[in-house]
C-alpha cells in the first residue's frame, strides 16, 4: 500500500529539502522548536489562504509523486498496489488508476472526527471547504463505499469490494 498522506510528511522531515523549502516558503515560525514542521501552524496558514496552500502543493506534491514512483517501481510486476491517495480528485489524477473507490462520510462525522484529532469547528470547516466536494469525487469514482459507522463496518465493506472486484481479477 502506498498511502500518500505517509509520503507526505515523509519528504518534509527534519533533514529533508522539502522541510527545508517550507521553512523558505513560510518562515520558521512553521518549525516546532525541536525542528520538526509544525503542522497545525502550517495549517492555520493555508486552510485559510489558496494561494499559501497551492504554494504548499506545489513544494509537497511532487515529492510526494517522486517518492510514489520509486515505490511503485520497486513493486513486483505482478503486484495489486493500493494508494490512498487524499487529493486524487483535487489533483486530477483518477485516469491513472485502474479502480477508484472514494470513501466518503457525512458532514458531521467528518467534524466530529476532525475535532476528536483536535481541530475547532472552524478549523475543521476550513479543511474541508478546501477539499474536492462529494459530488466531485462521486463522478470519477467506480465504487463508492458510506463510511457512516465503526471501522469494523468499514473493513467490512472494503473486504466486499476487494472480492468482488479485485479477487476476479487476479485469477
């Protein structure tokens, strides 16, 4: 699995020249004091700015496709990759994918599972007014799972969608 959201605060930790074009970008003040970037001030920033986020995008963003393509090209060739990929709608990038399953979840729960990871209800709205709309992601979707309940029922219907759409394939 390669799970983007991963590779992301991989190629911006101390030491990294992704960190290092942060700081250049946005300033110290978005490094914590032990040198590590601190998230929620960069947050702050650019959940509330298009432009600080898109400059943001455009230092993480291909790193984060640079890195994907080296670990995809040390996969086996006969290997079933799965990416969770954040920002596959907002980044244009479904064409790439043989399958695409968008989880989604009501607004309310997206908000209280945000303020249990500690954001405010402003915060909270902020990112997800940033983010592609369910009706964006329904449309380059082929399955779309509700992620309404407990992650038991939501390995439950990923295991559903694993075997009736990947396991056929793969004899």
């Amino acid at each position: 699995m390669i799970d983007a959201d991963v590779l992301a605060r991989e190629v911006v930790e101390p030491g990294t020249d992704g960190l290092a074009a942060i700081a250049a970008e946005f300033g110290d003040s978005v490094l914590a004091a032990d040198g590590s970037l601190d998230r929620a001030r960069l947050g702050r920033i650019v959940f509330g700015d298009d432009s600080a986020r898109a400059r943001l995008n455009a230092i993480v963003h291909p790193r984060v496709a640079a890195r994907t393509a080296e670990l995809m090209a040390a996969a086996p060739s006969d290997s079933v990759v799965v990416h969770d990929v954040p920002l596959l709608t907002e980044n244009g990038l479904a064409p790439n994918y043989d399958l695409v399953l968008v989880v989604e979840a009501p607004l309310p729960a997206r908000l209280a599972r945000l303020a249990d990871r500690g954001l405010s209800a402003d915060e909270a709205r902020s990112r997800i007014a940033a983010q592609a709309s369910d009706e964006q992601r329904r449309a380059i979707a082929d399955v779309v799972i509700t992620n309404d309940g407990d992650l038991a029922q939501l390995d439950r219907s990923v295991a559903d969608v694993w075997a009736s759409r990947i396991e056929p394939k793969l004899h």
